[in-house]
C-alpha cells in the first residue's frame, strides 16, 4: 500500500471519529479547560485565580502580580502554617472619572470587582518572617527572603592529653 492509502484509512477511522465528535460538542473542550463553578468551594466562591512571574535570586524569591486599578488597601499577603504565601484582594477597582453629570458607561468589560486568591507552597530555605508587599504602578510585587544556607562543616579541634 502507498502512504496515502495508510494515512486515508487512519482518518476513516477512530481519530476521524474523535474529531467529528469534538468538533461538534464544545462545551465538553470547555469543562475540560475550564474549571467548573461547580468545583468551587464556599471559601472561594467568587474568587479568581491571577497569573504570577516569580523570580529567584540568590537572596530571595519574588512574586509579581497584574493589579491595575486596585488600591493597596484591598491587597492582603499573610503566611499561613509558617509556608504557605497567601496573597488575596477582597477590594473594588475604581471606574473613571466618566460618569459625570450627563455621561455614562456605554460598555463595562473590565472586572469591577477583581477579587482574587493565590497560595503558594514556599521551600524551605524561606524566611517565612522577613516578607515584605509593595504595589506600585499596578504591579505587586511580593518578597521573601532566603535562610543562609547552612554551614557545610564545622571544624572541632582535638585536644591531645
């Protein structure tokens, strides 16, 4: 047989089937990339989830989070069981300055409420008690500090009696 015989048989067969049968149904693409609100649990329920940049240094570890429009006030980083970093925002982003007597808002698409919730697991060289937050220009940015790495040996001296 030729090539394209063999390849022809193969789309006759089951891979054309499980194609025809995703095509048609999206919403199962969609349960299987997107979480269900179903899954969410009382805790948090209306939370989202925001995208991360962590960068390691030698020092130090730091976390940066997209927050535009939100006040630092509504931003809360805590530790949790002395490794687990929660960085969570319960606040409202302020709308512009359009609604002034006679304007209005012909179309709302951002998140009025950008309420979020990350937690992340810290290794275990942290030093869980030197974090430090700060929120600039819509970027937060969240450090913690590294413990001094051990020390590789001690040197005990011998006494000769």
């Amino acid at each position: 047989m030729s090539p394209v015989a063999d390849s022809s048989s193969f789309f006759n067969g089951n891979l054309a089937s499980a194609v025809n049968h995703l095509l048609h149904f999206p919403e199962e693409i969609e349960k299987l990339v997107l979480p269900s609100l179903s899954q969410e649990n009382h805790a948090t329920k209306g939370l989202t989830s925001i995208p991360v940049d962590i960068l390691e240094t030698s020092k130090e570890y730091v976390f940066y989070f997209d927050v535009p429009g939100l006040s630092k006030t509504y931003i809360q980083v805590t530790v949790e069981d002395d490794n687990i970093l929660v960085i969570k925002s319960s606040g409202k982003r302020k709308r512009g300055d359009g609604e002034d007597e006679g304007c209005k808002y012909i179309r709302l698409e951002r998140k009025a409420s950008p309420k979020f919730l990350r937690k992340f697991k810290l290794p275990e060289n942290c030093n869980s008690s030197a974090i430090s937050a700060k929120c600039e220009n819509g970027v937060l940015s969240v450090t913690v500090e590294k413990l001094p790495p051990p020390p590789k040996g001690k040197t005990v001296e011998v006494a000769v009696s």
